[in-house]
C-alpha cells in the first residue's frame, strides 16, 4: 500500500511540474511551484490566477491524470 501512495505522490509531482512549464512565470500559480509550496496554497494560486475554479476542481483534475496512467 505504501509503495502505491509513494507511486501516486510522484506521479501527482510530475502532473504538477508539467503544468509549471505551461504556465508564465510570473504567475502566482508558477511562482508557488517554484517554491515548493504546499499543495493546498498552489490550488489558491491557480484560483486567484484564474486557472481553476476550486481547489476541488483541481484536485480532481489532477485525479484524472494519475487514474490515466495508472
């Protein structure tokens, strides 16, 4: 069980890094994965930055993509 949730961890980082070479780098959004910042504030920032609609959204967005290569 750990071995999946190690597995899916790096997979969501590597969702979350694709996504940082697409966005600006003055965004807020890219800025927080610049810093290495929690989850939960970078699903803020790409709601303040319009990327999103919710934290929800995002989540399972990023859901969609691990099931996908899964």
């Amino acid at each position: 069980m750990e071995a999946v949730v190690t597995q899916m961890v790096s997979h969501f980082e590597e969702v979350i890094m694709q996504l940082r070479h697409m966005l600006p780098k003055n965004t807020a959004t890219a800025q927080a994965i610049d810093r290495h910042e929690s989850w939960e504030r970078i699903a803020m920032k790409a709601i303040g930055d319009g990327y999103v609609e919710s934290a929800d959204r995002l989540v399972r967005s990023v859901e969609m993509c691990l099931r996908r290569s899964a």
